[in-house]
C-alpha cells in the first residue's frame, strides 16, 4: 500500500539539543531510496508502507546504538485509492 508519511522521532533523555540525534536519522531516511523531505517538525515520506516502517525500525535502532534511552514519535500516514498521489502533486493542488 502505497503512503505519504508524516513523520517525527524525539530522542529522550539525551539533554535539551537532540540535532546530533536528528542528524543520524536523517542521513538513514537520505540514504533510502524513498522520497523524503524533512520540516521544522518531521519528515514528508512517500512510498510503500512496507519499506517506511522498515526505514522506521532502522532509525529506531541506530538511535538505540547511540545509548537514547527513549524515543517519542508521532506517525501520520495518507492515502488515495482513487489516483495515485505524490507529495509534489498535493503541494501543487493548493499553490
């Protein structure tokens, strides 16, 4: 099943600067080969459910490597049955 993903991963317990944390996810998510674009608050990720919550788990546990004791994430997921959508195609819908 084919999504859009809203997603964000907050490492706790690591002080109040998590962007050496951040950073890490973020090289996992640009290594994919899934589309993803990073926000102020998250990540846009588009692709096969499958392969996000893979890349989800990979995320998860190099941040466990690094010693994160704990880990807050919100996940919004979207779909269209009726087209196929992109995330260029509902930006472009509202510009």
């Amino acid at each position: 099943m084919r999504v859009i993903a809203d997603l964000c991963i907050v490492p706790m317990g690591v002080g109040p600067s998590v962007s050496p944390y951040v950073k890490e996810i973020k090289a996992i998510i640009d290594a994919s080969p899934l589309n993803a674009e990073m926000h102020a608050n998250g990540t846009n990720i588009e692709g096969e459910l499958a392969d996000i919550c893979k890349l989800i788990e990979e995320c998860e546990a190099k941040l466990t490597s690094l010693g994160v004791p704990r880990l807050f994430y919100t996940m919004v997921f979207g779909s269209r049955r009726d087209k196929e959508q992109t995330m260029a195609d509902k930006l472009a819908a509202v510009s």
